[in-house]
C-alpha cells in the first residue's frame, strides 16, 4: 500500500499531521492557553509532547507567558516590540522568570555542598535593585534583578542567597562595553543556566559595585554573579542578618550614593512613568494590589 492509497484510507491522519489544524493550530493553541491563564507547568508538559509543539512554544507560548506574568518588565526589556526576539530567546527569559539555578562552588565563591535549582513560587523582580549592580560608568543600563531565593545551608553557616536578573539590550550595553573593553576572559567552567551561552564573571571584571551587597543583604566581597552573551545573570551572596542600627547605616548611604549617581547623566524612572522617553507603568500586580517596588512573578498556575 503505497502512501496515497493511506491517506485516502484515513483521512483524518493526514489533517492532523498538518501545522494548521488540530492541537497544531496556533489559534486553537492561544485560545487555550489563554483560558487556563497560560499555565506554567501545562506549557512545559506541552513542550515535551513533539516537536512541533515544542518549535510552537518557543515561538509562541513563552512569550505569551512572559508578557501575561509580568507585563511591565517584559515591556521594558522589550522596548515595545513585544513581538520581536529577545536576547537568548523568550523560553530563556521565561526560565528565568520562574526557576532558581542553585549553585556550586566557584573560583571566588566556595560552598560546603552544591545547591540544586527549583522552580520559585513567586519572585519579584526591580530595575531599582538592577541599579544597584550596575557601576556608575553603567548607570545607564537598564537590568532587573530578583529578590535572592534564601537556601539554609546549616546551623555554622549564613544562608545563602540565590539571585537572578536580566538586561535590556545588552548587546548595546555600556556594561557589555565595558566588559570588551577590559578584554574580560569568559569563565573556563560557568555556562549560564537559562540559555547555555558562556558567562562573564563580574568579580574578575572588578564590576562589581559595593551597593550590590548591601542590596541583597549580604556583605561586601561575599558574593560572586556572572553575566551572559545575552545578558542573563546569576549569582549567589551570603546573607546575613543586620540590626536595626546597621540597617539604618546602609539606609543613609544608598541615599547618598542615590544622589551622587543622579548627577552623573545616567537615566531613571521619572515620575510621570517615563524611562529613556519611552512611557514605562513600573508595578507590582498580584491578585489586584500594586505597588512601585518591582513586579511579583508567579509560578506556582495561574494567577486567580
């Protein structure tokens, strides 16, 4: 039986080989997915199915997931083109969005044991944390970065802190300039976890500004992040407890350093929502509450 004898045999084979009909439509594939409020864990299962399911959510699922989870960040790093590409790809930005790496010991940065990655429940994400990892030279990149994932790592030692972030446009970057200015090697080892490129480390770049320590909780010289080709990061800090003294000390001095940074032309969030001219609503929406501080993502299905 030749293969024009059975496709006249079963018709409705053939129909579902095809890329536009059944589960293959991409219409029918939005439509659903947009009922069950683009579910993290539906998408991933559907992924895994084929192949052609799998190019449909690379091209299609993810990026819906990204900008229904967190519109406003996602806007941003897109600089409006929502339907464009993405550095590294909307299913690496999504990975990023919802699953901590975990970590191991690295040349700067030494463990008692290796922490394994999990998908987070909820993670907010701030372009003013982002500020805080940038040196002034950089002050005019935009980068969000997470609230690090806290791991107890035993009663003799800190916690451990386990963060993300990600730039916009990195590869028109001043930080990526700086970095190929330096003649930064890329780390032997490190490969980023989100996208699989090679990684820079900040701390053999000396790029590593002391407010970001003081953003994460963590003391200076006691945390170590990497940044890829397209502009993922990721990284790891000891956090430690501060006392109410010390917490108003580090208070006072990002205030200051707040104000130097304002007067070295770099650009922020105005008040009217304005960033780089562009209009850019920074909140945080979960479960109908916002606020000016970042925006929560969650992992956990959909948001009710």
């Amino acid at each position: 039986m030749n293969a024009t004898q059975r496709r006249r045999l079963n018709p409705l084979s053939h129909e579902s080989d095809s890329g536009d009909s059944g589960i293959f439509n991409e219409r029918i594939l939005f439509l659903v997915f947009e009922s069950i409020k683009w579910d993290l864990q539906v998408i991933c299962l559907t992924a895994s199915v084929s192949r052609k399911l799998r190019a449909i959510a690379k091209r299609l699922l993810w990026r819906k997931l990204c900008m229904y989870r967190a519109p406003s960040m996602v806007a941003a790093l897109a600089n409006g083109a929502l339907n464009g590409r993405i550095g590294g790809g909307w299913d690496a930005l999504a990975k990023l969005m919802f699953f901590c790496c975990g970590c191991e010991s690295t040349r700067h940065f030494k463990l008692s044991r290796p922490t394994q990655g999990h998908f987070a429940r909820a993670s907010r994400f701030s372009k003013t944390s982002g500020r805080s990892f940038l040196t002034k030279k950089c002050r005019g990149d935009l980068l969000f970065i997470s609230d690090p994932c806290e791991h107890q790592m035993g009663d003799r030692e800190d916690d451990l802190g386990i963060y993300r972030g990600v730039f916009r446009g990195f590869k028109r970057s001043k930080t990526r300039d700086c970095l190929i200015r330096r003649q930064v090697a890329f780390d032997e080892r490190m490969r980023c976890p989100y996208c699989g490129t090679r990684v820079w480390s900040m701390t053999t770049a000396r790029l590593l500004p002391k407010s970001a320590a003081r953003r994460l909780g963590s003391r200076d010289g006691r945390l170590e992040y990497f940044v890829c080709v397209n502009g993922h990061l990721h990284g790891t800090c000891w956090l430690v407890t501060l006392s109410s003294d010390e917490e108003v000390c580090d208070d006072e001095e990002e205030e200051e350093e707040e104000e130097d940074d304002d007067d070295d032309g770099s650009e922020d969030l105005d008040s009217d929502g304005q960033f780089n001219g562009d209009a850019y609503n920074h909140q945080t929406v979960t479960n109908g509450s916002t606020s000016s501080l970042g925006e929560d993502v969650l992992g956990d299905g959909p948001i009710n």
